[in-house]
C-alpha cells in the first residue's frame, strides 16, 4: 500500500517537473519569437523615428545656459 502512495507521489512530481518545464520553454520560445521579429522588421527604430518629432518639440523648448 505504501509503495502505491509512494508511486503516485513520484508521477506527480514528474508531472509536474515536466509541466514546469514546458511552460519555461513555452516563455522562452514566445520571447525569442517576439524578439526576432522586432529584430527582423527593424521595430524599434520604426518606432522611434515616430516619436523623434514630440522629442524635438520637447527639448526645443527647453532653455539653455551657454555659458562659456
């Protein structure tokens, strides 16, 4: 009887070993994925050259000290 207890407990371990792991390939998978694409698509950049112009109106406004 013990060692059907003892059994049990060890598939679930298992299971649950196997679970983990597979949920941690499935987020490094889907952040490679992510990753890759904004690497591919060159995103960040893309996205930047949209926020440049409110960048530039910002620090436009700002004034300076030119002190020498």
């Amino acid at each position: 009887m013990k060692e059907r207890i003892k059994k049990k407990r060890k598939r679930r371990m298992r299971r649950k070993a196997f679970r983990l792991l597979l949920n941690l390939f499935l987020i490094v998978s889907g952040l490679f994925v992510v990753t890759f694409t904004v690497y591919f698509f060159n995103l960040d950049m893309k996205l930047t050259s949209m926020i440049e112009p409110f960048l530039l109106k910002h620090y436009d406004r700002i004034e300076r000290n030119q002190h020498l």
